[in-house]
C-alpha cells in the first residue's frame, strides 16, 4: 500500500509500544524506514520487542522504561531521545489503562489508575514533544489512539471514556493553537482489534472477539494490517493539512451499536464480583512481572 521508505528519515516515539496495539503500530513504521523509540514501565517487555523487531525488519528500535504517569520522568526521556540524535518527527499516544466496573464501585485510586495514564500521561508526554517542537522550529505529527466512546460515551468504562475524550478535544484543541508551527495532531478510534492485554480487563471470562464480531456490520473484528495502514497514512507526509480529526477505525460499529458494554447491564452482583477478582489477579500478574 505504501513506498518502503515512506517515513524513512522519521524519529517516532511510539509510547506502550512494547505490546498490543502500539507494538503493531511501531512494526509497521519501522518497516516503512522509520528510527523507532518506544516507552512503558517494563523496561524488560520494550526490550525483548526492540530485539525481535529489529531481527525481523533491520533498522533501529530504542527503549525507554518510564511511567508516564510521572511528568519529570517524561521530560527527562524526551530529553534524552533530543539527546540521542535529534528531534523526534512523530509521537504516536497509544498507552493506556482500562478495566471493566460498574461506577459506583470506583474507588478514587481506581478511577486515577487510568485518568492517570490515559488523559494525565498522554498530556505530559505531548506537551513535552510539542513545546521543543515550537522551540526548535519544527514541524512534526501526533497521532493519539482514542475509542469510539469518544462521541457515544460508553458505560462501566467512565474513567476510559472520560480520559479519552479529553485527548479527543486535546487533538482538536492543540490543532488549532499549533498549527501555525506545522504541527498536526490526528487520533484513531479503533473498534475491537483483539489483543491480550484488553480482554483480560474489559471481557474477563468471556470472549469479546465473538460478540464484537457478531454485531459488527462487517461481521468480524479489526485487521492489525488496517490500523497500522491508517497510522502510516497520518504520520506520512503529503496531507499536512488533515489535523485535528479523530477517525473511526471500525467498520461502522459504533454506528450500528452506540455505546459499547450495554449488554452488562443485566449482571448480576455475583458477575461483577467473579470480574473483579479476574481482573485483580491479571493487575498482580502484571505487577510481578514489572518487579521481576
């Protein structure tokens, strides 16, 4: 679909590119000829990914351990990739938090674990990328993964669909103030594109693939090969003048379906009880390997 050097010449940090969507997102830059960095908290993860990548494709994948969440400690590696051979070209916001819960059983550090990340951790790494940017006099392109919540709300997710509104209105809001500095912002809400990491949390004992699958007029999931093709079309060159818009990537899910998880409304207390145990022993499973 595209050149092979289409982003040769790119430094493009890709954050939670260690797995799931943000590791399929930087594959198919590097492939494209892009230098990839890619960020999260295990370090260990974002390393066997840069090694694995780069024995499959060539090219350059560099790591960063960071929690996002910690605006100094954002800076700081922003900083340090400036360092390390110049300016970045391109950020792709793609980490992110979620888990299932009705909202009145939201505890505040429930409700920050993900504000934190999603809307907290996304601001301070953009704003770090962009203000050098407008320093530096350079011209560059953010593309934010968001979800179709975006405009339909969606319950049981209230701190997800919270946080990625506000990166919705942020890729609006900074495409107007920064676009006198050629700096473009776009975001991709995709719909159900299986990965590991969000079903243990958002479909635990059940399997979301099947039901996303049937009621999507399509009648199955996303393809990785299509977000990583939408991804590239943004962050390539030759349509600078699309900023500020956010597309659905969903084969007219959220047109057929409105808001996503309606159908837990009919749990049970002792459904919501069996989730968050499933979902509390995934959290310390992720913990201990964080630690290791």
């Amino acid at each position: 679909m595209f050149q092979n050097d289409l982003l040769k010449g790119k430094r493009i940090l890709v954050t939670g590119g260690g797995t799931g969507l943000g590791r399929e997102i930087a594959t198919k830059y590097l492939q494209l000829g892009a230098d990839i960095f890619i960020c999260g908290r295990r370090k260990e993860v974002l390393d066997a990914t840069a090694a694995e990548l780069m024995a499959a494709h060539g090219g350059s994948v560099k790591t960063h351990g960071v929690d996002i969440r910690d605006a100094a400690a954002v800076d700081a590696m922003i900083q340090s990739i400036w360092d390390d051979g110049g300016p970045l070209t391109g950020l792709v916001n793609n980490a992110a938090g979620n888990f299932i819960s009705r909202t009145e059983d939201l505890s505040p550090r429930g409700f920050d674990a993900v504000a934190n990340i999603v809307l907290h951790g996304t601001f301070y790494v953009t704003q770090a990328v962009g203000k050098r940017w407008i320093a530096g006099g350079i011209k560059g392109s953010v593309v934010s993964i968001v979800v179709t919540w975006v405009w339909t709300g969606s319950p049981f997710v209230v701190p997800s669909a919270m946080s990625k509104a506000g990166i919705h209105v942020m890729t609006q809001s900074l495409a107007v103030e920064w676009g006198r500095y050629g700096i473009r912002l776009n975001a991709i809400a995709p719909g159900i594109f299986p990965t590991e990491g969000a079903g243990k949390r958002l479909a635990p004992g059940r399997e979301m693939r099947d039901d996303a699958a049937t009621s999507n007029p399509w009648g199955r999931t996303g393809q990785m090969s299509e977000l990583q093709n939408l991804a590239s079309f943004l962050m390539g060159d030759g349509c600078e003048w699309l900023s500020g818009q956010t597309i659905a990537l969903d084969g007219g899910g959220y047109l057929a379906n409105g808001a996503s998880f309606t159908e837990l409304s009919g749990w049970t207390d002792e459904d919501w009880q069996k989730a968050r145990e499933m979902i509390k022993a995934q959290n310390a499973k992720d913990k201990a390997q964080r630690s290791a």
